[in-house]
C-alpha cells in the first residue's frame, strides 16, 4: 500500500455545504419590503381604531428576520470528504464551529444509499457494521451523484486506477 504524505494532493476531495437560495443583498430586499408591508398595514389599522394590530405587524417583521437568522446560522454547516490511498476522512463543522472528524479505511468502506418511499433517501458511509450518515442537507439528486462519484473512486482505488 502506498502511503500519502500530508504534502500530496488528496485523491478525491469534496466540500459539500447546505443550499442557500437567498443571497444577503435578497434577504435586506425582502426584509425592506416586508417591513414597508406590515408598517403600511399597521398603520391602516391603527388609523382605524385596531392599535394592537400595529403591534402584531411589528412582531411579524421581528418573527420572520429572526427565522431567516436561525436560517443563516444553520448554512454555516459544512463536511468535507477526502479519499487518498490510505484513508477516506469526513471532516464535519457546525453552525456553532464544533469540529468532528472521522477516518475510515477505503478498502473497507462502502458508500450506500438507502431509498424510502415518500422519505428523502439516506447515504451513509459503512465499514464493519457501523454506518455514518453524511450530506443530510443535500437533495436526493445531489446525494445520489456524490454517491456515484464516490462509489467510482473507490473502485478506481481498490483496483489501483
């Protein structure tokens, strides 16, 4: 077997983070519009007589600024998958910067991917009856190609390609 020093690019590398569909210039568009949206129909309501609606519009702009936070924070998520000739890693970061690491031997580790009707597949690496699920946030498109590529570097690997 050959041994990979730290110097040598890895074989097969991948960074995968959560999709995040809403640039930061699109959620200050969309908070400016709906904060214009609940002041004018606060307004319209306080001018009618309805004040504690005015107030519930302000709580709808705090409510929904506060979800797309929540939202932000979770994208910071990222794994990192790398496959040299000694090892397959997952490196997994979250949100709050807590670092997890796992290494796996690539010539006994399978990547499979369990379909479930009505219920977003799983893809899991597994080696000696333990699994580890990974790509939780991607789609099942997303996970069934990295599961393809990956799958193809490993035998590539194992048959000294």
């Amino acid at each position: 077997m050959t041994e990979t020093h730290a110097s040598e690019p890895a074989r097969f590398r991948a960074v995968l983070t959560p999709n995040r569909s809403l640039s930061r210039n699109g959620f200050l568009v969309l908070m400016a519009a709906v904060t214009v949206v609940n002041i004018v129909t606060g307004v319209v309501f306080l001018v009618l007589g309805a004040w504690p609606v005015f107030g519930f519009c302000g709580l709808d702009v705090l409510l929904i600024y506060w979800a797309f936070r929540v939202n932000y924070r979770d994208g910071r998520l990222s794994e990192t998958i790398e496959l040299d000739y000694g090892r397959l890693s997952l490196v997994r970061l979250s949100p709050k910067g807590e670092r997890e690491q796992f290494e796996m031997n690539p010539y006994w580790t399978r990547v499979q991917i369990a379909e479930m009707p009505g219920r977003p597949c799983r893809l899991t690496f597994a080696s000696h009856g333990r699994e580890l699920p990974f790509a939780t946030f991607l789609s099942d498109d997303e996970r069934r190609e990295l599961a393809s590529a990956l799958n193809g570097e490993l035998a590539a690997l194992r048959t000294g390609g």
